[in-house]
C-alpha cells in the first residue's frame, strides 16, 4: 500500500462522488440506473436513504491490493480512469473537498 486516506461525507441528494478535478466529469451517456456510476474521472455513489454520514476509505497501492474477507450488502468492481490523479470528493450541497492521496 502507497497511501491512505480516510473521512467521513454528508451525501447530498443520496450521491457522492470521488472525481479527478483535472477531468470534465459531464457525463451525459452515462447509465444512472445503477447504485455505482463510473465514466472517465469520476466515480459516483448512490446511497440509501437511511445513510446520512458515510464513512470513506481510499487506498492507493502498487501492486493489486489483496481480496478482503468484509461482507458488504453491495458490492460492484468498476475501472475508472483518473489521469490527472487530483483527486477530490464531492457533494451537490458541499462541493469539492480535495484528497490528499498519492496515487502510483
């Protein structure tokens, strides 16, 4: 593991999202019928209404991190890509809060 970073975000609207604040994050061919968007730059997650602070943890790593033995009631493997590597996570209320987090 190269670096870690951990907070926790008030969802807005029921989403949040990790995003390269170097992309144009627009996406308007994305499928937003699905609880995980990714399109180039940006990660979003929807969340349940229940979910009112969310506990985040990023991990960047050098190598293909190990598999974890957590249960988790959703659980989706996407691609995304971040080629500016500023990183940032984001809310429609809050905006942007920027990620201090080394990427390879």
């Amino acid at each position: 593991m190269l670096d870690v970073f951990e907070t926790v975000i008030i969802p807005s609207y029921r989403i949040f999202g990790l995003v390269d604040t170097t992309v144009d994050t627009y996406s308007p061919n994305a499928d937003r019928a699905n609880w995980l968007l990714s399109a180039p730059g940006m990660v979003y997650l929807q969340v349940p209404p229940q979910v009112i602070r969310a506990s985040v943890r990023l991990e960047s790593w050098s190598t293909v991190p190990p598999a974890s033995d957590a249960q988790w009631s959703g659980v989706e493997d996407v691609e995304v890509q971040l080629p500016g590597g500023d990183l940032a996570l984001e809310t429609i209320d809050g905006g942007r809060k920027e990620i201090p987090l080394a990427l390879p």
